[in-house]
C-alpha cells in the first residue's frame, strides 16, 4: 500500500480507502462483509468509510460496521482511520436532515453509538445546506472537534465557491478543513472546473467517490447488464438506463486501452484519479473480494504516457 499526505495535514491515508456506501447494510450477508473487510486491513487500507444514512437500512452500514470492528478489530483501534457523515436525509421532523447544528451533533452522537466508538477520526458535512447559514454548519464541526468526538472534520460534495468559503471559515474557527470528498471519474469530472484548484491552493486532501462510476468503469458492464449488479438492483443508485449503448461503447474503448496497459479497466480508472497529486485516497466500494484485489492493483502502474491520456480524452468526448 501507498500512503499519501492529506493536504497540509499531518495525516496520511492509503491510496486506496475502503466505502460502505453498498454492501454492508442488513439486506447484504455479513460474512462477506466481514470478508471484504479483513482482506482491506491485511491490505494496508487502513481508512473506512460511512455514513449515518448507508446501508440499507440506514445506519445499518455502521451497525454492521461496528459489530465486526469490535469482534475482530478492537485491538487495531490506533490503525484504524474511521470517517463518517451527516447531511442527506435521516430521519423523520425537523431535525433529521441539512446542516444545522442540532441535526450535526445528534446525528454523530447517533453514529458513534451505532459503531460503539468514543470517537471518528474525520467527520464530513455530507452535503451544503442552502437554508442553513455556513457559519452554523462549520462551527458545528469546530465544536464537534472540540468535544472530542472527532480528530478531523471535511466537507463533501461542495462546489468550488461554497467549498472555499467552508474551507475559510474553518480555518478562521482554528479547526481546518481535513479534506473535501466529492463524486468524480472519467464519466464525472466536474471537480476539475475549479474545485481541485482550491482544494490544492488551501492544503486540502481530496478523496473521491464513485470513481469507479458506480461500477460503470469496471468489466461487469462490457456484455450487458449482469443480475447481480447495481444497476439491476432496486435499492442501488446506478440506474439501468444510464448504462447505454453511447456509455458502453466509450467503455468499450477505454477497456481496450487497460488491456493495452497491462491492466483492467477498474484499475487504469483509478490509476487515472491518482495521477493528480492532489488526490490524497481513491474510495472504492466492493461487493466481493475479487473486486477489492482487482482494485488494489491498481496501484502497480499509476504512471500515463501522453498519448494514452489524449486517447482517454478523445473516447470521453
């Protein structure tokens, strides 16, 4: 594994960080959870990540989460980088969605029981509030560091302009903006309209989600729409439209330039996102173990030619 700086933080993460969007709630076996979890660890991933509404159910990924850290994991606690996040929708009243204060605290007291953890070590502000005054929801994780409740705070799907303001306001409060996480691959890349400017300018990691484009960057989708994919389930967020014949052709093409590599194409789309210096981990989501040591080699070439980068801008065209 490869560690990297986060920002101009003392921190480091493992190039690659292991997510819990998918496949750790109730309606999934928690063998293969336990599974997957362990080959990440003996891995060298050492950082997870949740939120308080993954699962299905929501809050299910970290009940899960903490039912096998403390059977199998208690003594690495100190190896251990645990992140999770409040902001989309929870649960029922006034309280249980946004970026207030009130719903912020609640919402990590409620994690941390869910996960039997005295603390997080990077707590996120999952979305931007746009009721919700900034100063409220970053002083509301100024305090939430304060209480010792969490090491690090970030933000996560913030566009550029809102993200620097976060990023300034939390370095006025004397709790720094950790790290910003948003949704980016070869199929989503509006992070490179100016936020990964900020994000580098302001010493701020960046971990991106989805890199794999829920699965779309991967072999699974090269003959057609497989039954056990996302896209096939009900409950997943790949619907079965976006896989269309214009997406599979450029995935298609851009399998054909893995092969040329030496890699697949899960490996080369993340060999892609981890080009950038400025990219501190890679979050993957697996559903087998396969996937996970699929993922993990591609760390084994993370160096592009420059033909082979205009190539890949002339399939994503």
């Amino acid at each position: 594994m490869q560690y990297r700086r986060c920002g101009n933080s003392g921190l480091k993460l493992p190039a690659v960080s292991l997510g819990l969007w998918h496949n750790f709630g109730h309606v999934d076996v928690l063998e293969n959870c336990r599974k997957i979890l362990h080959l990440a660890f003996d891995n060298g991933i050492t950082h997870f990540d949740l939120a308080n509404n993954y699962g299905p159910p929501p809050g299910s990924a970290e009940e899960n989460f903490g039912r096998i850290l403390k059977d199998d994991f208690k003594s690495y606690r100190d190896e251990l980088i645990i992140s999770t996040k409040a902001g989309y929708y929870m649960w029922e009243g006034p309280y249980g969605e946004w970026g207030s204060k009130k719903y912020l605290v609640s919402s990590l007291d409620q994690s941390l029981k869910r996960m039997g953890l005295d603390y997080v070590d990077i707590f996120y502000h999952h979305r931007p509030d746009p009721d919700t005054p900034l100063e409220e929801t970053m002083s509301a994780l100024d305090l939430i560091v304060r209480q010792g409740k969490a090491l690090y705070v970030g933000i996560s799907n913030y566009q550029a302009e809102e993200a620097a303001r976060a990023i300034k306001i939390l370095k006025e409060l004397g709790t720094p903006c950790l790290i910003h996480q948003p949704k980016y691959s070869m199929f989503v890349r509006w992070v490179e309209d100016g936020l990964m400017d900020v994000l580098g300018n302001e010493g701020v990691g960046c971990i991106p989600f989805s890199p794999l484009a829920q699965g779309l960057l991967t072999n699974k989708y090269l003959k057609g729409i497989p039954a056990d994919s996302r896209a096939a389930k009900p409950h997943g967020f790949l619907q079965e439209e976006e896989v269309s014949e214009d997406k599979v052709a450029r995935i298609l093409k851009l399998n054909a330039l893995a092969q040329q590599r030496g890699q697949t194409l899960a490996q080369m789309a993340l060999a892609w996102i981890l080009k950038d210096v400025r990219v501190t981990s890679v979050l993957i989501g697996v559903s087998k173990t396969e996937q996970l040591n699929d993922c993990l080699h591609s760390l084994d070439n993370l160096a592009f030619e420059m033909e082979e980068l205009n190539t890949i801008e002339e399939i994503l065209k």
